[in-house]
C-alpha cells in the first residue's frame, strides 16, 4: 500500500507540475501569440482575454469539479481533467485566430484547475490527518515550482521551436500521466489476494470512440497536407458558410453521439467504456443551479479584476455591470444552497474555525502573493533593468525559489508544531519581509553585497518566498481536517477558490492606493520643460523624480501587503485547526 501511494502522489503531483508549469509558460509565449493572431505589441490590453480566459477556466468550476471527485472518484476525475487539459493544448496549438487561442486555454484552465484540488484531497485519503501534512507540503511545493520552471521551459522550447511547440508537447505528457494514474487503478486490482475477473471493454465502444477521437483531433488540427489536398480536402469543406461545419467535424459529432446511445444499452458480457449510465444518478447528487450561480458571481469577480491593466487602473470598466450581477448571483446562491436538497457547499461544513479560518487566511495569502509577483518586478524594471523583462523575472526568480522549499518545510514542521503556528510563523515572516521592502531605495538591486550577483535584497526576497511556502501546508491541512472525508474534493476547490478570489481583488485594492500615491507625489515635481529647459525631451533629472515616484508608490504597496500578510498571521494563528492527534490502533 505505501509503495502504490507513493506511486499515485507521484503521479498525481506530476500532473499539478505540468498545469502550473503551463500556467506561467504564457509570460514569454504571449507576445509570439500575439503576433500570429494578428495582435501589436503595443495592443496588449487586447491580449487580456488569453490570460483571464485561462483564469475563468482555472477557477469558475474549481469547486463544482472538486465535489464531481467526492462523489465519483478522484483517478476518474483526474484522468479526465488530464484529457481536458489535453484538449484545451490542443486547440491552443492549432489556433489562427484570437477566439481560438482564448477558447483552448479556457480548456487548458478548466483541466489543470481540476487538478490542483482533487490532488490535494486525494492526498487526504490516502494519508491520515496526522500524517497528511508533508505529503501536502510536497504537493504545494511542486505547485509553486511550476511559477519557477515554467517561464525557464517556455524560454528553452521558444529558443528551439516556435510557440505551438509548448502546447503540442502537452499531449503526450498529459497521455503518459493518465496512463499512470490508469495504471495505479489496475495495481491496486491486482493487490487484491482474490481479484474478480472484470468483463472486457465493448470493442464497439472502443471503435466509436476511436473514430470520435481521430475525427475530431483532425478537424480541429486541419494539417495542410489534408486541408489542400483534392480528395481529401472535400472532408475541410465548409457547409453552410460555417467554416467550423466540416463533414470531418459531423463524423466526430456523429461518432460521439452514436457512443453515448450505445453506451445507455446494456451489453451483457461487456463494461461500458463512458459510464453513461451513471450520468443521472450522479447528476442527481450534485446541485447544478447552485454550480451555476456560483460559476456565475466568480466569472464577474475574475472579469472585473483582471481584465485591467493593473498599471492603469484597479478594476475593469465592465465592473460597474458585472460586480452587481454578481452579488445578485451569490445571493441566489446562498438562498439556493439553503433549500437544495444536495446543496454543493453545505455552510454548516464550514462553521468550524479551522474551515473557515482556512479560507480567511488564504484570501489574506492571496492579496499579499499577488503583491510581490506583480511589483517588485515592476520595481526591477524601474530602477535596475528598464529594459530587460528577463532580468526583473531574474529578480523575483530569488523569491519564487523560496516558495517551494518553505511548502515541504512548511509540511514536515506543521506534523510536528502544528498548522497555527508554523502557518502564523510562516506569514510573520514574510510580513516582515515586506516591511523590509518599504525601506529600499532606488539603487537597493544595483548595491552589492559580497559576490556582483549578490544584493542586500536577495535574503529579504528569499525570506518572502520561505513565509509563503510555510503556510501552504498548513492551511491545507486545516480545512482537509475540519470537513468530513466525502467533501475533500469540495473543501481543497474552495481553499484554492480562496487564495486566488484573493490575488485577483487584493491586487487591485491595493494597485487603486499605489495609484493614488503616485499621482500625489508626481504632482509636486517641476515640469521638464522647467528642469531641462533646452532638451525636455530628454531630461535624466525628471526621470529621477519619476522613478522616485515609482519607488514610493511601491512603498504603498509593500506596506500593504505586509498588512495583508500580517492579517494572515494572526488569521492562522488564532483560527487554524491545531496538529492532530495520532491514530491510536483500538485493542481487539
């Protein structure tokens, strides 16, 4: 049993790799995506959709796919959230157009968001709470390390290939890792000391299925060699004018529907290859309007908030319209979850301290992570390299390495000290650590300290990223120990639903302040023309003022952030779930 856990942890956290790791490839790929679907450099508030498109997927149905785990099965809904990751990589691979590439990595996000909270309550049951800490130590350091080997894996195949390459190889990997965790399910089978003999797959499924599949990766695909060929290429032909209406599209619709209809008849000898037949009663055991009203109010809090360029401003000017539809939504949620008779959140699952504490804490989390990534590249920029967007990236790289390290510490020490202190100690650290920021200069990057390539800034960075980490095991652990075992899935969705709800509107709360310091203080400077009379064009006194402009506008920020960083210290400290007590084996 220990060696088959091992094996689907290895698996499991594999897979978070892979999402996180593409999550953060878009940084480096975005301007060659831009360029191929007809967009300027200079238009990138047009590319927003790709991001946030990423971000609706990531998070709207996090909660909804969470509880479909508690109820169906974790491998089950991992291998499908692998299969549509797949799929999402390969519309974004094969995109020409801007709709496209928003739509696959809408997918993308809606496949590798699954997978985060099905891996942390698949971790919860197959660990008991007193030993489950590490284990989520490791998958939350693997998660923070895709923030770190993410742009490096963008940077190397981009220095190879072109940017299709990145998702095109997100095929087989995601292939390989369901096999794995398909495997794991056949190896528990076979552990069984009398093992059943299971009926064989209905080899019509497995035909139609075939076809569906084929058919469908070649329509999206349309590869020229087929696309212009003169026999062939009668299967791309447009029907109706719709060029998406092609007779190789309505063999793959066809192939598909005729599977479901042979899927719902009973095969004696055969298993079913889609469990079509479960589709109602597992239908029946979910809540969808409360799923839907819930996707609802995140769609407009996600839209609102990044949909905005953050230097520009806080919030999207469709706020104004979608923040209202939204409370309207989360209303109806709440007055719908009330009188379902299978609500998706059951509110009294979440009056523990140690529930809710976690997602307090987490939200505090979020403003204060969202802070560090956003800005102090920003101050990089600013002050030491206003022309390399690789060498700021170098600079958070010191902080981002931090995070992964301080989540497996974080899990090891909370086994041992418990969640409310190592997560409470963990958020003091990095409060001090932004407070530190507060006081640095506009040269704090540049000074050395000992070796050329170390700063006074590289412990203070390191230190943030350590604080971070130390939290996230924690925080986890608590609200997987605060729910009954058939809502993991549930309880691990809406601890992640709450830490990134709280990067999105920390950011801007905090983006709409630094803004407000920055106009005040620019304010007061001397106009160029004054302070360069003969070349104000080109006037380094004024751009000083500026970048100390910059620099004190950052300031806010870091302040604030040490403020949402210290709340969730106290937040941990006072209402995290304590370690828990070791199983004792009963005496027979």
């Amino acid at each position: 049993m220990t060696a088959r856990r091992r094996w689907i942890l290895a698996v499991a956290t594999a897979s978070v790799l892979v999402a996180a790791m593409d999550t953060y490839v878009i940084v480096l790929a975005l301007p060659a995506i831009m360029a191929d679907v007809g967009i300027g450099i200079d238009q990138l508030q047009a590319a927003t959709p790709i991001v946030s498109g990423f971000l609706l997927g990531y998070i709207v149905v996090m909660p909804l796919l969470g509880r479909l785990s508690d109820i169906h099965g974790r491998r089950p809904l991992l291998i499908l959230c692998l299969g549509v990751f797949a799929g999402g990589s390969l519309v974004t691979a094969s995109a020409t157009d801007l709709g496209s590439v928003v739509a696959g990595r809408a997918l993308q996000g809606l496949g590798g968001g699954g997978l985060v909270p099905v891996t942390l309550a698949l971790v919860a049951d197959l660990w008991p709470a007193d030993r489950r800490s590490l284990p989520l130590g490791i998958v939350g350091g693997v998660q923070e390390l895709g923030s770190v080997l993410g742009p490096l894996y963008g940077g190397v195949i981009l220095t190879v290939a072109s940017w299709q390459a990145i998702f095109w190889l997100n095929l087989p990997i995601a292939a390989a890792l369901a096999f794995g965790l398909f495997a794991a399910g056949r190896t528990a089978g076979a552990a069984v000391a009398a093992p059943i003999r299971r009926p064989r797959l209905d080899r019509i499924s497995i035909l139609l299925a075939a076809v569906a599949l084929v058919a469908g990766c070649l329509s999206i695909v349309a590869p020229g060699a087929l696309r212009d060929s003169e026999t062939a290429g009668v299967a791309y032909s447009a029907l109706g004018g719709m060029t998406w209406l092609t007779p190789i599209a309505l063999v793959a619709a066809g192939s598909a529907a005729a599977l479901i209809v042979w899927e719902l008849r009973e095969h004696p000898g055969t298993r079913a290859l889609v469990a079509v037949r479960r589709l109602p009663a597992l239908a029946a055991a979910l809540d969808w309007p409360g799923a839907v009203l819930l996707a609802l109010a995140l769609s407009t809090v996600i839209v609102s908030f990044s949909a905005q360029d953050p230097t520009t401003g806080a919030i999207a000017p469709a706020a104004l319209w979608l923040l209202p539809l939204g409370a309207v939504s989360a209303a109806g949620f709440v007055v719908r979850e009330r009188r379902a008779r299978h609500p998706l959140i059951a509110d009294a699952e979440l009056r523990s301290p140690g529930a809710y504490g976690a997602l307090l804490t987490n939200l505090a989390v979020g403003a204060a992570l969202m802070a560090a990534l956003l800005d102090i590249p920003v101050l990089a920029r600013a002050t030491v390299d206003p022309s390399s967007q690789l060498g700021a990236a170098l600079v958070l790289l010191r902080l981002l390495a931090g995070v992964p390290v301080g989540a497996v510490a974080g899990g090891w020490l909370s086994q041992r000290f418990g969640n409310r202190l190592v997560a409470g100690v963990g958020m003091a650290i990095t409060a001090a650590a932004f407070l530190a920021m507060t006081r640095w200069s506009a040269t704090t990057l540049a000074d050395p300290l000992g070796p050329g390539w170390l700063h006074p800034s590289d412990p203070v960075l390191v230190a943030c990223g350590l604080g971070f980490g130390l939290a996230i095991a924690p925080v986890n652990a608590s609200m997987l120990a605060s729910v009954r075992d058939q809502l993991h899935g549930l309880a691990s969705a809406l601890v992640v639903v709450a830490r990134m709800i709280g990067m999105l509107v920390g950011i801007s709360i905090l983006t709409a302040v630094s803004l407000h310091v920055f106009y005040t203080t620019a304010s007061a400077f001397p106009p160029p023309q004054v302070l360069c009379p003969k070349s104000p064009l080109n006037c380094p006194a004024y751009e000083r003022d500026v970048t100390a402009a910059i620099v004190t506008e950052l300031h806010a920020v870091f302040l604030g952030a040490a403020i949402c960083a210290g709340l969730a210290a106290i937040l941990a400290a006072v209402l995290l779930r304590g370690r828990p007590q070791r199983r004792v084996p009963a005496v027979p």
